[in-house]
C-alpha cells in the first residue's frame, strides 16, 4: 500500500487538511489508513482530539526512546488511526544528525513493524527542512504539495521542487510527485494566473482537481473533525473526494 507524505516548506498551505480528509475519506471506504503527524505543531493531533499524556506516548517516543510505532497509534473519530505528534518532536534534530541512518529511521520503523501490509500510510510533514520533513520524503513511497493559490504560492513550489530534485541524488531515483492547488477561488484572476503558470512549469505534476476555498473545510478543524463529518455535502468534500478519486486512478494513492 502507497506511503504519501504531504509536504510543502511553505506554511498556511493546507498541508494538514488535506492529510486529514485524504485520511478520513480513505476510512470511509474501509482502507483503514494510518496518519503519522510529524509536525511539533501537532495541528492534526488536535483536530482529530487525541491527548497525549507524555511525549514519549507521541511519535516522539519513537525517535527519542524507541518506541514501538505500533504501540504509539491512538484512535480517532471516524475510524481513524493516528500516530500524534507532540511540541517535544522539535528537539528531534538537535538529538540526531542528518546522516542516512537518521534521515531512514522512520522507514526503518514502517518497515520492521509492517505497518504499511494492509493499510495506507499519510504523513503530515513538517515544513520545516530537518530531520522530521526528511525522514517523511525518505519513507514515502510518493510527496503530495498542497500549493495554495496566493501570492508566494510559486516561490514555495520552486523552493520544494528544488528540495526534491536534491534528495533524488542521495535516493538515487526520481520521487514521483503531484503539486495541489489548494484554496483556489474561480472569482479571482490570480488563482487561474498559478493555474496556468504551474500547469507550464509542472505539467502533469499537477493534479487535475483543485481544491476550492470553502467555508465547511475551514470550519471542520474547530469541531475536530473532518470536512465529510462536518459537512459531508459541502464543497470541500466533494474537492476531496474527487481528489482522491484522480490519484487512486493514476496509482498515486492506492
């Protein structure tokens, strides 16, 4: 089953959203996913209302004690699965360089454990470049960029297609990639002007859907859930739904 890491240095871009109701959507149709949050933000733990007692009870753990990954995954609404994150995981790259043996420790984990047989894996990378983001690309199978539709939107698909095109030289193979307009409003010249200038740039790199600004998808996170428990006929869970319908038909997200 497909290992997707959704990643973009750029904050504010709808990165955690979108490995949220990639997620959910994929439970709803019974491929019992796995969600690993990597962001010391943990943003997507506290949408999908997990606690965690103690750092080490987080992905945290994994890295600073080693812990079982397995043993780390929390239930959520919706039939989801998470591995949390916690404020700790910032200390992760003062505790490990950024030799081979840090940046494959997350896959090493997936790989051991099998945790990645049966079930799809979503990875909310950090956006910072560091030992987190580097070990979700590292573990991926694919790197889904959520760009969304605003002014440095181009600058951010610059910056990590230039990050990517790096890492391909140490994984010493192309990292197949799909860029996301996010928060794309028809109303407006310059979402269609990104459009048109990404579509140039990265041709069929950039998936077909867009996703739509959207009220619902902004209001889900406030009541902890996903824009299809939220408002499973709003605009947004149509976005997503079509979205991952385009990559489960390309083999992208299968």
């Amino acid at each position: 089953m497909a290992k997707v890491a959704v990643f973009n240095q750029k904050g504010g871009v709808g990165k955690t959203t979108t490995a949220l109701n990639l997620a959910a959507l994929l439970a709803r149709r019974g491929a019992d996913p796995l969600i690993i949050d990597l962001d010391p933000q943990a943003h997507l733990t506290a949408i999908c209302d997990v606690n965690v007692a103690a750092p080490e009870r987080s992905l945290y753990g994994y890295f600073s004690v080693g812990a079982s990954l397995a043993g780390l995954i929390k239930l959520a609404g919706g039939g989801l699965k998470i591995i949390p994150s916690h404020l700790d995981l910032a200390k992760v790259d003062t505790l490990f360089g950024k030799g081979p043996n840090a940046l494959n420790r997350l896959n090493y984990g997936i790989l051991k454990e099998n945790l990645n047989t049966d079930r799809p894996i979503i990875m909310d990378a950090c956006p910072m470049l560091g030992v987190l983001s580097l070990n979700s690309v590292f573990a991926a199978d694919r790197v889904l960029v959520p760009i969304s539709t605003d002014y440095l939107s181009i600058k951010g698909a610059l910056q990590t297609e230039r990050t990517l095109k790096a890492l391909e030289q140490v994984l010493k193979k192309r990292i197949e990639r799909r860029f996301l307009l996010t928060r794309f409003d028809r109303r407006r010249k310059m979402s269609w002007a990104i459009d048109r200038q990404m579509r140039e740039r990265f041709g069929a790199d950039v998936c077909e859907t867009r996703i739509a600004e959207n009220v619902s998808l902004a209001e889900s996170p406030f009541h902890n859930r996903s824009v299809f428990g939220h408002a499973p006929e709003s605009r947004g869970a149509r976005d997503y739904t079509a979205l991952l319908d385009e990559l489960q038909i390309c083999g992208f997200l299968g």
